[in-house]
C-alpha cells in the first residue's frame, strides 16, 4: 500500500517465449518486483486481441502491460509488430472514451532479461500510482 492508499492492479500479457521467462528468471534470481501484477501468459503478444486489454480495464485493472519479444525475435515472425500496431492503435480512441492512454504500455523483454522486466513492472506500478484508480472499472459497455 502507498502513502495515498492507492494500490494499483495491473494486468500483463506477456508472450511464453521471453517476457513470461524473464519474469521467471527475475523470480527464480529473487528480484525485487512489485506484487502488483497479475501475469496472464500468452503464446505471443500477436495473440493480445485489444478486446482483451478493454475487458481489463473495465472489469478494474488500473493498467494493462502488453510485453513480448523484441522486434525481430518474434517466434512467430511478426506477431510484435502486429501488437505494436494495435496497441497504437487503441491507444489513440482510449482518450475518446475518457481513458489516459498511459494505462496501457507495451514493451519488449527478452528472455534473459529478468532484471529488465523487474524494472519495468515496478516503474509501470508507480507511473499507475500518480495515475489513480482506473477510469474504466464499472463502465457499462453497450
Ligand atoms: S513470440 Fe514473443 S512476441 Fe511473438
């Protein structure tokens, strides 16, 4: 718990392939890491359809990770670049709906990166903080 009492909720996609296996790597090596993050593991972050990334936010996630391999080491050849655009995307009409776009980050962490992704949920868990509670949770879709 932080010193506003706001503990943010963050829901990452990470692809099996690095980012899943640098989490692992941070955990197995006792990184210090945020227990923040709910991991929820993807064959590729070409596989994140943006519905997901909605559905997240709405049912209260305060901000979605998208991370995968790096440009080029996608298992599946372009499944990155695919999420990277959508990402963009939706990252664009997520202001339209009253959503800071900066809830939503998509990075890339390879495998033997462990240190890198401990870094990056715990810069993205205090980016979240100054943030606020989520603005989507409870919205009603139609
Ligand atoms: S296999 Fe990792 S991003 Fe595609």
């Amino acid at each position: 718990m932080s010193e506003n009492g706001f503990d943010p909720t963050i829901v990452a996609f990470v692809c099996n392939w690095c980012t899943y296996t640098a989490a692992d790597l941070a955990g197995t090596a006792r990184m210090v890491q945020s227990p923040n993050v709910r991991l929820v593991r993807m064959m590729c972050t070409g596989m994140v359809d943006p519905k997901y990334i909605i559905k997240s936010l709405l049912s209260g996630a305060d901000g979605v990770l998208i991370s995968g391999c790096h440009p080029g080491d996608c298992h599946y050849i372009n499944g990155n670049y695919k999420a990277r655009r959508r990402v963009k995307l939706l990252k664009e009409i997520l202001g339209r709906f009253g959503i800071d776009e900066r809830r939503v980050k998509l990075t890339w962490v390879g495998a033997s990166e462990g240190n890198e992704f401990a870094e990056t949920v715990n810069h993205l868990v205090e980016e979240i903080r100054e943030l606020g509670p989520g603005e989507a949770a409870g919205m009603q879709v139609v």
